[in-house]
C-alpha cells in the first residue's frame, strides 16, 4: 500500500484549508436569478383575506421593508395578489407563484391554504400568518426556500411548525440576501 509522500500531504493541507474557508464564507440565503424593476410593489388584498390578517400581512411588509432601504412594500391595487383558499392537504400553508420575463419579475401572487389551521396569536398546533407571509414576502423578493440544517431558524426555511412564531422576524442571512438582490 503506497504511503502519503509530504507533496501529497501539503496538498491535502492546501485544499481542506481551502474547502473550509470556501464553506465558511458561502453565500446563506437562496437568491432565484431576476428581480422586480421598480419598486414600491403594491400588494392588493383579496376579499378572501380575512380581516384579522391584515395586521400580520402588515407586520411582515415592514420587516423586510426594514431590511431593506431601496425596497418595499405597501398595499394597493396592483394585480399582485394576497388571498385564501383552500388547496388540500397535499400542498403547503403558503404558495407564491410568479411571472416573469427573463431576468425581470412581472407578478406575483400568494394564497394561504385554509385547510390548515391558523393563528394570529402563535397558539399551539396552529400555522401562524404573520410567519407564513414573511416567508412568502421573501419569495416575492425573489429569495428561495433553503434547506439546510443551520437554516431551520431563518424566514426562508422551507417549513414551519404549529405555533413557531420566530420566523416573524428576519435572521442575519435573510438580509443579506434581500441586499444582495436590492443593494
């Protein structure tokens, strides 16, 4: 069996050193390619909505509006829906779906699946609004859904528990992701 020669071991030295600070300094957010080419984007409220979220809906436009100086949201009539609908158990609390042109962003779209149940308030065993539509805020800014262990406590985490309410707020990575896309 050949031995390691100290050529070989100064090689492996150089590239763990560099794979480990290539990791340490990876990008932690999902960033989908194209953009909105203005802004404010208006958000119009279906009649569907049911009045008690609009308070939540409000809340999580000016958490990323707070993340984020050249862009933000606010309400209007604008084609770019929120509403309610009830879509099955077989798909997720929240959906957004998006049109776009090439690298630019034409509208989007978001309905919260009433099949499940939901909280204002963060109770127990209930999907709570205000973090669903962070999250879904975040991909009508064009973020992605992440997926690794070290992500689970970040808005852009692909799932949430009944009564998880911290993703209200945004993690260091979120924001950097938002000023990546809209510095």
């Amino acid at each position: 069996m050949p031995k390691f020669g100290r050529r070989s071991a100064v090689c492996l030295t150089v590239c763990l050193t560099l794979f480990t600070v290539s990791v340490g300094f990876a990008k932690a957010y999902s960033y989908l390619g194209y953009k909105w080419s203005g802004y404010p984007i208006a958000i119009q409220v279906e009649a569907s909505w049911p009045s008690a979220w609009i308070s939540p809906l409000a809340s999580a436009m000016g958490t990323w509006n707070a993340a984020s100086s050249p862009f933000y949201f606010n309400t209007g009539s604008s084609g770019h829906s929120m509403y309610v609908q009830d879509l099955g158990y077989l798909q997720p609390p929240g959906k957004t779906y998006i049109n776009r042109s090439g690298s630019t962003l034409l509208d989007t779209d978001t309905v919260l699946n009433t099949y499940y149940q939901w909280s204002t308030s963060g109770e127990p065993n209930k999907i709570d609004v205000q973090s669903v539509v962070a999250h879904e805020l975040g991909h009508w800014l064009v973020l992605g859904d992440l997926f690794g262990g070290s992500d689970t406590e970040k808005t852009m985490y692909y799932s949430i528990l009944p009564g998880e309410t911290k993703k209200r707020s945004l993690e260091t990575d979120d924001i950097n992701g938002i000023n990546y896309v809209y510095p």
